[in-house]
C-alpha cells in the first residue's frame, strides 16, 4: 500500500523514509540477483530521495518530452538505486525489479544502458557520465536552448580519472549553469580508501579552480540536500558541484562504512532489512518538465558538394572540410566538435559556414567524444574528430557510446606513415583496427576528393559509429563527379579476362597500387586494382570473385597489419571460400621523420614494394 499519494508534496521525515526505500529496494534487488552494488547504493540514496521529490523535472511517461531534465548515473555501479528511483517513480514493477534484475534478456542490466527509456547513455565505465552530462548541458545553452537541467551522481573513486577534469574545465569555462554534479563522497572504493578519503575541502578546492560553485554537506541530511539543490538551481553563471558527506552502506551495521564489502550482496539481507525498517512502498510523482518544443532542423536538401577536376591533387581532408560545410547546408541538424585542430582537420571550413553548430573541445579528447555523444542523446547528428593518432586516447568513449546505441560520425586526419616529417608520435597506424572493432561500426577511407565529398553527406544515414579516415597530402584526383560510391561497396579500377593478382589498397595506397599495375602490365602481367573506400562492411562479393579470378592478393594499407585492411580483406574467405594465396603490406616498423614519398617506401607500401610482391606470387603456383 502506497504511504504517499502521487498527488502529496513529501515532508522531510517522508523523503527520509523515501531515502530508507531506496536502501531496501536496493539491498533486495543485489540480494535476489546474487550480486550487484548495494553499499555503494545506499550511500547516495538519501540524496536521490531529495532530488526526485523536489528538484527533478521528468516525465516518465514522456521520455523523449524536450522539456525533460536528464539523471546520469556517473557512477554507473549504482544501478539498484537507479532502479529502485524507477520503482519509486512507478516506471517500473517490483516484480520486474526484484526477478529480473542482472537477469539475461532484462533490461534492468548490471549497469544502467539505454534499453531502458529514461536512461541517456550507458555508464559503469567510471569517468565517462559527467563528462557527457557536461554535454548534455552545452547542448542545452548552445544549440536546444531549452531551460532542462543536467544531474549528475557521480563516485569519489571516479574523481581520480583525468576525463573528469577535462568536464570539470569544459563546464566551469562554458559557465554552464545548467549542471549540478553531485558527488557521492563514501570514502570507500572497491579495494579500500579512496585517495582524499572525506576530505570534502580537497575535492571542493580542486572543483572551485576550474570555475564551480561548491557546496559542502552531509549527504544524509534532507534539509541540507534540499538546500543544497535549491542553491545550485539559483546561481547563475557557473556549474554547481555538491559534495556530499556519505557513508557506504548507510544504516546496515554489517557494511556501514566497512572496507570489504564493495561489489557484493549484503552478508543477511533480512536482518538488513529489519535495521533499515523494513519494505516500503513509497510512490512518489515527479514534477513535470514545462512545456518545450525541440529546435527546427532547417536545411536545404537541394545544396551541391564540392566537386573537383580528374587529374587534380586534392588532400581527402580537404574535400572533407568543404564537404562537411555542404552537409551542413543540406541538413540543418549536423553538428560538428573538434579538438582544436580544425585549420588542419578542416572542420573549421564548417566553422565559418555554420558557427552557431560548431563546438571547439580543445585538447581533450575524451570530453571531445563524450559532447558528441551528448549532442546525439538530444537529437542532433554529430561529426566529431581530430588528428586520427589521438583518438586512440577516447577508445573507451566510443567503447561505451557503442554499448548506448549512439550514432556517431567520426572523422581522423592526417592518418598513416604519409604524413611525412612529423614522425610517428602524430602518424596513425593503429586506427582502423581501433574502429573496425567497435560493434556496429562503419570504417571508410577514401582516396581521392570526390569520393570523401560522396562519403561525408552518406555517414549521416547510418546507424553505430561512422569513422572516415583522411590524408594529410593531396592524391590525384581519379574519379569524376558523378561516380557513386555506396558505404559497403568498392571500386574495381583495372580488370581484364587474363588477370594474374590483384592489388588492393585504400586511401594513399590506391594510387601506388595503380602505378604498380601499370609497371607490370608493361612486363606483360596482368593485375586486377581494386580500391576498398569501404573497409567495414567490406565488399566481400567482389572480393571473392577477385580471389575466383586471380587467385592472389596483395593487399597494402598506410597502417600496421593487426587489424587492418588485409584482416578485413581475409576475414572474407573461409566457411567454404577458398582463400586466395596472399602477400600483406603494411607499416611494419616505427618510422622515424622523411618526406611522404620516402615513408612509403621506407616502410614497402609503395609502387615497388607492390610491384617486387605482385611478381613474386605470379611466380608462385
């Protein structure tokens, strides 16, 4: 039997009883599951207690109504008292709360994801929701403009992460006050203390330097908490970090504040719940968002591309930029987030048609991810990128926005050996294997400028996470304007009745693979070129009617072989497909500083390392 109405406004003792539901639902659910993280629930549920009786706007009928605030579970962990907030809310059943918890096909999963309604983003990867709730709020001042407001629960364990600073810094210097971040400060990790244990003062001295307001409380006192909110709720001008006083395990002697027992189900649950006082069923209503309507997404589906002449040298990036800049013409919804290298990713070229949708990250990279995942929780379609080699420092960002379901468009510059003097700190060799293992996800890299102006506008229409790969240096322009170029396909350049091998590349290496099958047609061998823009999903019928055909590959590819091209060449054959006898180029090596041209010769990815390969299997039956 409900003890309050949906309709009755809770008093302080009420949201305390609230706040002990919360610890017993919680305690349940980890119990009837046989694991899960009850202690790290009851620390912080007193201050859900507050937050959704009296400061959450949501309607959990509605969630999709732009008006909504959004809830982030930072500290993804706590998923019981997630739930056991649902079930408070009456969005979900006891039943299904306490049966199906942690349990295959449930959508109430270990840690929260969005197979439930109301959850943005997936989070239990420690430092990744506060960097997304920052998004959430730039999203909010700088493209919704819609009054919502962003909670953020966050763990003190999590506080150690560097992509937490990173949001720390974005926010305070965005001046969002849209934001409260509320941290949970139980002093425990999972294997002992934390590093500032309850020295509230360290966190808030660190906090205030990025530009937040703080507030220092205990975090089981109602009055408090709600004094707290309301306070972040009135500043203006800055972020607002609550840093609660808690005590893991609250009201459980067994686990209160006792090391050990993080990730567990409680020792009795039944005397647990006799301490706590016993179930509850508290239903509470949440305030309603005000009424609010989504931005238009006006665009002018009808605005040309770049096009650019056969026989030009054209960089990809390039084509990139002012392909991107036509997209967003066309589409009014495109958004596009760079890590302070525009001027050479060419991002800026979008910058200077559409600067109202164009966010500067800086140098961080984690929160340049998570933003964009952000930008897409509330609709906006996101390209979000930087130099290809950095990338690699957000790989648990698009980890995670995979496990979201979040359609992301990812783009990475000066990739490969071919970017010359640089050296190989800046040279990416390892991203296509990044990307190509993310599930769900889309890889591309194209060769020349009127392929990545048709792939650029084409990334938009798919679902996962995109990647396109572009060059530093300008290629040849070899395809004309009118060629089309579908994700999944690829493009055979030279075949004839007689070919002996095929050659295939993508990206700077079509080029060299095309002065290799010139050279030796002239020694009367006949090569098959096939260019694969689309190296997830690959195009496996043409490969394998290639590998019918001419029975030998060479396949050679600007990165190293784990992961790469010729993986993705291979993992076509098999499961009754006869594998063609095949010679792989790659970077094999670290490369060291030389012009473009010496690189790819260097390391045997150009024309004569292709040539001398090709030879050698024609020789071989």
């Amino acid at each position: 039997m409900n003890t309050a109405s949906p309709e009755k406004v809770l008093t302080d003792e009420e949201i305390a009883e609230l706040g002990q539901q919360l610890r017993v639902d919680s305690v349940r659910a980890a119990a009837a599951a046989g694991s899960g993280h009850p202690t790290s629930s009851m620390s912080a549920a007193d201050l859900l207690a507050v937050l959704m009786t009296r400061h959450l706007r949501y309607d959990f009928d509605q969630p999709t109504h732009p008006g909504n605030d959004h809830l982030i579970f930072s500290k993804g962990h706590a998923s019981p008292l997630l739930y056991s907030v649902y079930k408070a809310a009456g969005a979900i059943s006891e039943e299904e709360l306490l049966t199906t918890y942690r349990k295959l096909g449930s959508r109430l999963e270990g840690h929260p994801t969005p197979k439930l309604p109301w959850v943005d983003v997936a989070t239990g990867s420690l430092g990744q929701g506060l960097p997304i709730g920052v998004g959430i709020a730039m999203t909010g001042k700088r493209l919704d403009h819609l009054p919502y407001r962003t909670w953020v629960l966050c763990g003190d364990s999590e506080l150690a992460e560097g992509s937490m600073w990173e949001a720390f810094e974005q926010a305070g210097d965005d001046g969002l006050d849209n934001i409260t971040a509320i941290l949970d400060i139980n002093r425990l990790g999972q294997r002992g203390p934390t590093r500032h244990g309850w020295d509230l003062d360290a966190y808030g001295r660190r906090i205030r330097a990025f530009g937040w307001h703080t507030v220092e409380i205990d975090g089981h006192d109602i009055d408090a908490i709600d004094e707290a909110m309301a306070e972040a709720l009135a500043t203006r001008g800055k972020p607002t970090a609550i840093i609660a006083h808690t005590l893991k395990g609250k009201g459980v002697a067994s686990v209160e504040n006792r090391e050990g027992k993080h990730g567990k189900p409680v020792p009795d649950p039944d005397e647990a719940i006799r301490e706590l006082g016993g179930v509850r069923d508290i239903l509470v209503r949440v305030s309603p968002p005000e009424a609010a309507e989504r931005p238009a997404h006006d665009g002018d589906p009808t605005a040309a591309l770049p096009v650019y002449e056969l026989g030009s040298e054209v960089a990809t990036r390039e084509a990139f930029g002012e392909a991107l800049a036509a997209a967003g013409t066309r589409r009014g919804d495109i958004v596009v987030l760079d890590g302070e290298v525009g001027d050479s990713t060419k991002a800026e070229l979008f910058e200077k048609k559409h600067p109202d949708r164009y966010i500067e990250c800086y140098i961080a990279e984690q929160q340049l991810i998570a933003t964009a995942v952000a930008t897409q929780v509330r609709g906006w379609q996101p390209y979000a990128g930087t130099f290809a080699a950095f990338l690699t420092r957000a790989h648990d960002f698009l980890r995670m926005a995979a496990i979201s379901r979040t359609d992301l468009n990812i783009y990475g510059s000066h990739s490969g050996v071919s970017i010359g003097e640089d050296g190989p700190s800046q040279m990416a060799v390892e991203d296509i294997a990044m990307m190509r293992c993310i599930h769900g996800s889309t890889v591309l890299y194209p060769c020349d400028a009127n392929q990545t102006a048709k792939l650029v506008p084409a990334m938009a229409d798919r679902a996962g996470i995109t990647y396109l790969r572009t060059t530093r240096a300008g290629t040849p322009v070899i395809y004309g304007p009118d060629e089309e170029f579908p994700i999944g396909g690829s493009k055979v350049l030279r075949s004839g009745p007689d070919d002996q091998v095929t050659l295939i590349g993508a990206g700077v290496t079509v080029p060299q693979a095309l002065a290799a099958a010139d050279r030796l047609a002239a020694e009367g061998i006949h090569a098959r070129v096939i260019d694969l823009y689309s190296v997830k999903p690959v195009d496996v019928m043409t490969l394998r009617e290639a590998a019918a055909a001419t029975g030998r590959f060479v396949t050679v590819e600007d990165h190293h072989p784990e992961g790469g091209i010729g993986d993705a060449v291979l993992e076509s054959f098999g499961n009754g497909h006869p594998m063609p006898l095949t010679t792989r180029l790659g970077v094999n090596v670290i490369p060291g500083s030389a012009t473009p041209d010496e690189q790819l010769h260097a390391v045997g990815i150009d024309a004569d390392a292709i040539t001398a390969a090709a030879r050698t299997l024609v020789g071989v039956r």
